[in-house]
C-alpha cells in the first residue's frame, strides 16, 4: 500500500483505518478495505467491533484482526453474528486475489 493510498483512507475513514504497520495487503485489495470500512460505517458495526490489523499472505489467505468496543458482550450473539461477518469478509479478500492472480 502506497502512502498515499494510506492517507485517502484516513481522510475517509479516520481513526477506523489500522496504523499502517498493521495493515498488509496485495494492491488489489486495497479497495476492498475502502469498501469494508464504509459498509462497517454505514452499518454501525464500527460502534462495535474496531478492526486493529488485517494482513494478506502471499497466497491471498487474509485475516482481520479486531475488537469489541465496550458497547458489545464478547459472549453475545450479537459478537457471534460480528465474527461470521468478519469471516466472509476475510473470504471476500481471498477471493479478489483469486481473481486477480488467476490466469485467463
């Protein structure tokens, strides 16, 4: 991820966006964190889960990292549905990978 890339996402999405350290991803799916962000946003998840890292192996194999924020018993079903979400998400960006790299 470029520096700029970095900064639109922190203009866009402020303190919602990991440091930069805790984020590594494949370019092609640097707009696929834009859009994760935003639906979150839209959603109100971001009240309660804070994504603090996500990293993409060289194969494609992505996983978020997050937390509850205090709004959110870790034990509910609730958090459970939070997991599952963040789960396709994870899949999601695999996906794109899959498709990029995949030759024609």
């Amino acid at each position: 991820m470029t520096d700029d890339e970095y900064a639109y996402l922190v203009s866009s999405h402020g303190d919602a966006v990991p440091a930069c350290d805790r984020l590594r991803l494949h370019d092609c799916q640097v707009p696929a964190l834009d859009s994760l962000l935003r639906v979150m946003r839209e959603e109100g998840i971001d009240r309660e889960v804070r994504v603090t890292a996500i990293i993409a192996t060289a194969t494609g194999r992505t996983r978020i990292a997050y937390e509850y924020t205090d709004l959110i018993d870790p034990q509910s079903a609730a958090a459970l549905c939070h997991t599952i979400t963040v789960a396709r998400f994870e899949a999601g960006f695999q996906e794109i990978f899959e498709e990029e790299t995949t030759d024609d």
